[in-house]
C-alpha cells in the first residue's frame, strides 16, 4: 500500500474550515481514481504542537497512486485545497510496510 498524508495547520477559522472541508473537499476526494481509504484525524498533541487535521489517502501501490496525483480529480481536489486559509500545509508520500503479522 501507499498513502498520501497531508496536514493542515492553525486554520484561521476553523468551523469555516470544517464546514468547507466536509461539504466541498471530501467529496472531490472521493473521487480520485484508484483511491482504496480516505481517513480523517484531529490529532492531540503529546507534547509540540499538532496539527489541525491529517488526512491519509491510501492506493493500492505506487502506481495507483501516480496515476491519482496526475488525474484530473486530483487537479480538481488541489485547486480546492489552494483557497484554504491555514498557517501551513505539508504532504508526503510513501509506501507502507506492515511489521505484525
């Protein structure tokens, strides 16, 4: 599997956030080809501070997941997320490897 995690920080309105995101993100979202898993966590910090929300979108395999990023649904979900007011913004990419089991 490969998951695509973003993090969204210190929304300068965050029930505007909130509302935006539920109505008008996620469901751009879901529409990413290829998509297996779309979770959503507001995170508790454990010391430094945290970030407001994370998203992680999982793919099956790296190609799967290229193929999302250079989609039209993607260039759609990236325009959307360009308007929202927050400190910052990081994203990262990678494989994920189950050690259980």
């Amino acid at each position: 599997m490969h998951r695509l995690t973003v993090q969204y920080f210190s929304p300068a309105d965050p029930a505007a956030f909130d509302e935006r995101y539920e109505s008008t993100h996620v469901p751009l979202v879901h529409a990413l080809p290829g998509l297996k898993s779309f979770t959503l966590t507001r995170p508790q910090a454990l010391g430094t501070g945290a970030p407001y929300l994370v998203a992680e979108l999982w793919f099956e395999d790296g190609d799967a997941l290229t193929a999302a990023l250079g989609s039209p649904e993607m260039a759609a979900a990236a325009e959307d997320a360009a308007k929202y007011e927050v400190a910052s913004t990081t994203m990262f990419s990678g494989e994920v490897r189950e050690t259980l089991g």
